[in-house]
C-alpha cells in the first residue's frame, strides 16, 4: 500500500511539473508580448510561476488544516535544491560554472533568505509577524539583488515554443487546472500516510513531497548531466530555493501554528542554514563549485535524509 501510495506520488508529482511549465510558457509569452524588460517585474513573473507548485501545495495544505505538510515541503525543497541538486550535479559534471549575472553579493543575499527559516522557526512556532518579517526579506533582497541578470533570455526561451496568444491561453488554463488537480490529491495522499503510519505530515512533506514540487530543478540538473553542460541555469535553482521563504511566510500569516515537536525539528533547520552557509562559501569562493565541494553537499543531503530516517 505504501508502495503504491508513492507511486500515485510520483504520477502526480510529474502531473504538478509538467503544468507548472505550461504556465511558465503561458507566462512567459503574455511578458514577452507585453514587452516586459524591467528586472523587477521580469522577477515577480518568472519567480512566481515558477512557484506555483510550491503555493498550490501551501493552500491545499493550509485548507485541510495540515500546514507542517508545506512547512515539510518548502524546507525540504530548499536542502534538496542547494545540497542533492547542485551537489550532485557538481560531483557528476566535476565541477559546474556560476556564471548568470549573480554577483557574490547577490548570492550572499539569496542563501541567507533561504537560511531565514531557521531563525523563525527555531521555537517550534510560526506566528503572523514572523511570517510577515520573511516576507518583507525577500521583498528586501528582490531591491538588492543585481539587476543585471539575463531575466529577457529567460523569457524568450520559455516563450519560444509558444505559437500565438490562444495557445498560450490554453497551456495557462489546462496548466492551472493540473495543478490544483495534482496538488489536491498529492496533499490528500500525504495526509492519509501521515494518519495510516503515525508520521508527522512534516516528515512526509519534507521528503515525498519535495520531490514532486521540485521536478523541474531535478528535470533540470540531469538533463545538463546528460548533456554534459557545466553552465547549468545556477540563477533559477537559486530562486526556486529563495522563493520558498515567502511562501513559508505567507502560510504564517494566514495560519499560524506549532511544531509539537520542534526540538526534533531543530536538527533539520541547523543543516538548513549549515548547507545554506557552505553553498554560500562553495559559491562565491571562485564563481563555481568544484566536485570535491559537490561531494560535500551531496554528502550533507544523505545525513539530512539518514537522520530524519531515525527519528521516524
């Protein structure tokens, strides 16, 4: 039954992927056609629908009156994104290029809000005000972050296999309705395992779950292994992993709750900022990071996943 339960996951995981990107294409063509070129904005857009699985998740979860599922998800996410994803992708290639536009200040910025979780829920309690305080960071760090980043290119390449204004229409449209569809069922899946094997719902959403959200980094980092491109688009797992901290926010402000047992959840948010601050020195140390480097993440990811394995 478990199996199978993972299997569903699984399906629906891809369903969640593959309707994300029909609404980053639609999205993408509506900003191009509107010529969109400021930075802030091309940021607001991209960012967002590239996060729609993560927010779709986050209200389904909110909904049912089980936000540790999301909390699970969005933390997860993030240690999977900086540790497995670009570890792994660092120690396959040898070594992976940084070079998108980010300066060492701008991925300084970008790892202490991912690290900012941490902070806020190190009590075991998120309230309101802290979770409008991590979203007021991230809308801090959009007005630092350098302005010079390729956010045209990445508009025309999500664009490009898009041929007219009602095909976008269509692709936004069925795209929006796989994901409330996916996201509805993946939640409802997470919480009966919860229930059937007395797992927190943090638990199932720190690691079942995060792997469906984060399909398309994943899609991402194999499809440059498999091309063998050290370039890989360093900028958007970065954001993906940033942007998680304001949907943690937002889950603050419109449900607050409690950890029941956050000392145990302390062990979870020291690696979240440990891996944030090693990503952060790997990074910025000489503009990549090398495989022995790569090894080190990948190796923090598996002690993460050993760890939480114990305590189940």
């Amino acid at each position: 039954m478990v199996f199978q339960n993972i299997i569903y996951l699984m399906g629906l995981g891809i369903i969640l992927a593959v309707s994300a990107n029909w609404v980053v294409k639609s999205t993408a063509y509506f900003s191009k056609r509107l010529h969109v070129q400021s930075f802030l904005l091309g940021f607001l857009i991209l960012g967002f629908a590239t996060t729609i699985p993560e927010m779709f998740v986050a209200y389904q979860a909110v909904r049912d009156g089980v936000p540790q599922l999301s909390v699970g998800n969005l933390l997860g996410g993030s240690i999977l994104l900086l540790s497995f994803i670009m570890g792994g992708s660092a120690l396959f290639l040898r070594r992976i290029i940084l070079d998108h536009g980010m300066t060492t200040r701008d991925i300084g910025l970008s790892t202490l809000v991912v690290a900012m979780p941490a902070v806020v829920l190190w009590d075991g309690r998120l309230t309101r005000f802290e979770g409008i305080i991590l979203i007021l960071v991230y809308i801090i760090h959009i007005g630092f972050i350098n302005r010079e980043q390729h956010f045209i290119d990445r508009v025309e390449h999500h664009a490009k296999n898009v041929k007219h204004s009602f095909h976008a229409l269509m692709l936004g449209m069925g795209g929006l309705v796989g994901l409330a569809f996916s996201s509805r069922f993946i939640v409802t899946i997470g919480e009966g395992l919860a229930r059937q094997y007395s797992i927190s719902p943090f638990v199932i959403g720190l690691f079942l779950i995060t792997f469906g959200t984060n399909l398309p980094e994943l899609t991402l980092a194999v499809e440059a292994i498999i091309k063998k491109k050290r370039d890989i688009a360093f900028g958007d797992v970065l954001g993906s992993a940033v942007i998680n901290t304001p949907i943690l926010g937002v889950i603050c402000v419109f449900a607050p709750f409690s950890v029941p047992d956050h000392l145990r959840m302390r062990a979870t948010l020291i690696l979240l900022a440990g891996t944030a601050l090693f990503f952060w020195w790997a990074a910025s140390s000489k503009r990549d990071i090398t495989r022995r480097e790569g090894i080190v993440l990948f190796i923090l990811y598996f002690l993460f996943v050993a760890f939480e394995m114990m305590k189940i």
